[in-house]
C-alpha cells in the first residue's frame, strides 16, 4: 500500500522544477499555469532567484505546490501513472496539505496557487515582522518540547508548531519566549536549539488572523471531493469529507502540523511505501518515524522513471 506526500515550507531552493521544465511540456504548462494564475514570473524566481524573493512565504508556498503537482503532471501525463490508481492516500506538511488537495482533485492548480498567495500574504501580515520566532528543537519528542514550551513560555506565547519525527519538534510564538526556549534546551535534555530563518511565527494562537483570512477565502472557494482520502496535519486522521476538510485546512494556519503522528497513522492503516513529489525532505523524517516503510522522492525525470519502472 502506498501514499503520496507532498512537502511544505523550507523544501524550496533556486532552480526547482528547472530540468523537468526542460524535459517535458507537462511541466512547463504547470509553471505557465501557476504564472497565470498569480499574475507574476513566479516560475523566473524558481528558476533563477533571487532565493530572497523564492524564500518569500507569499512566493515559497505557492512555488513548493507548483514544482510537486509538476512532478505529478509528468507521472500522469508521460507515463500514464494516476495517483488514484497507484495510491490510497495522501498527506502534505503544512501548505502541502494543499498540494495534496490539488493532487486528488479537491482544487483546481489556479485555485490552489491562488489560495497559497493568499495563505503566505495573511500569515506575513498576522504578526509584525520581528515580533515573532520559530525554532527547531533538535534530539526532542514531542514530551520534552512540551515541558520546554511550558518552561519559557512565562506568560507569552510559546507553542509546539510541528512534531515532525521522534528526534526534531518545531516550537513557534514570541520572538522572546522562542530565545528563552533555545536558552533552556540543555535544562531539557534536548540536544540543540536552532532558531529557524522565517519572517513568521507560523502554526501558533499568534496566527489567528491568517486563519480568519482563509476561513474567508475558503468559504468562497471550498475544496470539492477528493479521488483518494488525505490525512489531514491538525488531526493525524483519514479525511474524504470536502466539508471536513475545509473546517481542518482553517484551524491548521493556528495547529500544530502533527506530521509523526500522520505517518503512524497511515502505517497503522497499512501504508508501506511512501512517496514524496517535488523534494526529499519528508522521505527521511518518515524513515526515522516508520523504520521498516520505504521511500521513495521524486524530483528529477530520472527519479520519475525509476520510480515508473517499478510500479508499472
């Protein structure tokens, strides 16, 4: 049994999606798609920088989504490969829940890049810049995160973002208590503390405006039914309900990404082989959550016709 994973925040890099690009014009008419749709180059940014301007959440989220669904495209279009018949589930970190939905169907590619403009906007805007932090708790569960948070929290925000695998857990809030977090880490047990390159404390209270913009936003443009069931990041659950998800996508810009917690539930239900489109950052966090699942990433056309070959 296999699932399909698509990767969020921090999976972008300068030059994405340029070989597929070249090499087949099912990917080339996802990036002109995308263009069109947002009204700007974004595919010249992935391509050729500045990786100022790619590194933007309002540019990061929705090129992430258009260099996988490119992935995707050429698996269905050049091989003949369909998700549906090939998968039984998907799942994406964070603004990949949305690459997920856009994959199985729920939203058009317009919408979706459109709704991820818009996603990246509203979190940038909900909290002044410098006033906020996120950082990755490096040798920490999900326990000691918590203790931790708790710890340096004193009265302002400070929040378990992601729970990413049994060794990396992702606090977000107060630029102040997210320093006096990494200050403690040692008191904790954890190994280290890494104060993360974000312009926003994303997945926290501190993001309630965000959500409100896209419970908005979603409301006009809800998602339709899904071809394959995803696991949604706010609850670690199998979801095919459109109206269910929506309500999830809108909590999700304030919960926790519970990304470990997905992975075991998909593994309980049977899930072996995982496949992540568009980068490699999910295949390894998997194998160090579900050791005896395989992965497999997919990003350049030889990946592709690796991964072809065995499955067909």
């Amino acid at each position: 049994m296999r699932a399909f994973v698509f990767p969020g925040q921090g999976s972008q890099k300068v030059g994405m999606g340029s070989e597929l690009a070249e090499a087949s014009s099912a990917a080339r008419e996802v990036f002109e798609e995308v263009d069109e749709a947002l009204g700007q180059k974004l595919s010249a940014i992935m391509r050729d920088g500045p990786e100022d301007q790619l590194t933007l959440t309002e540019n990061a989220q929705p090129a992430i989504m258009a260099n996988a669904i490119a992935t995707l495209r050429v698996l269905e279009t050049e091989f003949g490969v369909k998700l549906a018949d090939k998968g039984v589930c998907v799942a994406g970190h964070s603004l990949g829940e949305y690459t997920a939905l856009c994959a199985v169907g729920a939203f058009d590619l317009s919408t979706t890049a459109r709704l991820l403009k818009l996603r990246g906007q509203a979190m940038q805007a909900a909290v002044p810049v410098g006033e906020g932090a996120m950082a990755a708790l490096l040798g920490a569960d999900v326990e000691k995160a918590t203790a931790l948070a708790e710890a340096a929290a004193e009265g302002e925000v400070c929040e378990i973002a992601n729970d990413n695998d049994p060794t990396q857990v992702v606090i977000s809030g107060q630029k102040s208590a997210i320093e006096r977090a990494v200050g403690l880490v040692k008191d904790h047990g954890i190994k280290r503390g890494i104060l993360l390159p974000v312009s926003a404390p994303f997945h926290c209270s501190m993001m309630q405006p965000a959500a409100d913009r896209m419970a908005e936003a979603l409301g006009e443009t809800p998602p339709g039914a899904l071809s394959l069931p995803l696991y949604a990041n706010v609850t670690a659950a199998k979801v095919s309900d459109p109206a269910e998800e929506q309500a999830l996508l809108v909590e999700q810009v304030t919960g926790r990404v519970r990304w470990r917690e997905s992975v075991l539930a998909m593994s309980a239900d049977g899930v072996e082989n995982f496949v992540e489109l568009g980068g490699k950052v999910l295949a390894p966090m998997i194998g160090r959550i579900a050791k005896e699942a395989t992965t497999t990433s997919l990003i350049t056309m030889e990946n592709i016709e690796g991964f072809v070959k065995g499955v067909t």
